[in-house]
C-alpha cells in the first residue's frame, strides 16, 4: 500500500495496518483446509444454489425443507445429501467463518479492511453479508474505505460508501479518505466520495486539505 503520511515518525501506524493487510491469518488458511477437506466449499455453493444465505434459516431448515428447495431449483438429488450430511459441520464452520469476519488483530485491522486494501470485491461482499463492522478503524484510524481509496479500488469503495461508510471519518492523522484518494490521483474514487458529500474542506493535523 501507499505510504499516506509525509514523516517516518507518522508513517509508522500506517505500517502496521500495511502488515496485518499483507498477512493472511493463519485461522483464515486453517478454515480454507478445513473446508476442502470436508468438501464443504460445495455445500456452500449448495446453499446458495437452493437461495439459503442466512446462518439462522439453515439451523431451522429440517430435511424436507431442503428435499423440497432442491427440487424446486431443478437442482442434483447429491446437492440435498451433501447439504444434509454436513449440516452441522458446515453450521460450525460458518460460525467460525462470521467470528473471523467480526475480529480485529493486534492492530485493530479487520478482514473486511484486508479485503478491500486488496479490491476484493467478492471477499467483501461475503463479510459484509456476515455482519463485519463497516464503521470499523484501526488502531491507526484507517478504515476500509480508506484503504480501498489509497489503492484506487473503486468497486469496493462503492460497495462500502452503498453500506453507510462515514465519508467525513479522519484517521489519527486527520486524514479522510477524499484526502487520501486525491494526494494518491485517485479521479474515480474522489468522484465517488465526493457524491456522497465527502468535506473538501477538511483539514488533517498537518494543516492539509
């Protein structure tokens, strides 16, 4: 990621939101083997063939609910086996999925902030959708959309300025993510924020706008 700050000694939070970015954590990498080694990627993929995109709706689902949804979608017999020999493995691994998707590391940095620093709009799409924080900033202030901005991922900064983002949030430098975008030449990502009201006046501490 782009280095937002003008001085070594400012750049240093930055950096730690730039680490925990660049890191995939291991609870991450432990749950993708977990999930292919138990075919459960496709039992995900079943449930959103069968229209199923809420944990809560799944628990209560009973056996003929499932019969019935798959042959209502003209879906294989082998979807509603799988579905249904791997409920509650698949309910515990989902559970375990929407905890990643809410935690923060040491750093206070959330996957949904990973995600977008990287423009995965898929990624983000899916944690959004599992409750994670739009709201949420680092430690060092810096929150998704701000992340998206200095990366010029205009995608994902629509996707979270569509979910509420707080375009006048200020990192601990006073930075917004309209100062950011422009200092980077980001044309796109400024237009957006500036669609939704985004402050040209503000100020970060440096006096910058």
């Amino acid at each position: 990621l782009p280095n937002l700050f003008g001085s070594s000694e400012n750049t240093k939070s930055f950096e730690d939101t730039k680490s925990s970015v660049d890191t995939e954590s291991s609870m991450d990498a432990n749950l993708k083997r977990v999930l292919e080694k138990h075919n459960l990627r496709d039992a995900v993929a079943g449930l959103a063939d069968i229209g199923v995109y809420d944990l809560e709706r799944l628990r209560l689902l009973e056996d003929d609910d499932i019969d019935t949804m798959v042959n209502s979608n003209g879906l294989p017999l082998m979807t509603g086996r799988l579905l249904k020999s791997k409920r509650s493995h698949l309910i515990t691994k989902l559970d375990e999925e929407r905890r990643t998707a809410l935690e923060a590391d040491a750093n206070g940095v959330t996957a949904l902030m990973r995600a977008s620093a990287k423009g995965h709009t898929e990624d983000v799409d899916q944690l959004l959708a599992k409750g994670a924080d739009v709201q949420a900033q680092a430690k060092d202030g810096n929150t998704a959309w701000m992340l998206a901005s200095a990366g010029g991922h205009t995608s994902v900064v629509g996707q979270l300025l569509a979910k509420g983002a707080d375009v006048q949030a200020q990192n601990k430098e006073g930075k917004t993510a309209l100062m950011i975008a422009s200092s980077l030449g980001h044309a796109e990502a400024v237009g957006q924020l500036l669609a939704k009201g985004a402050d040209v006046q503000a100020q970060a501490k440096d006096g910058n706008t």
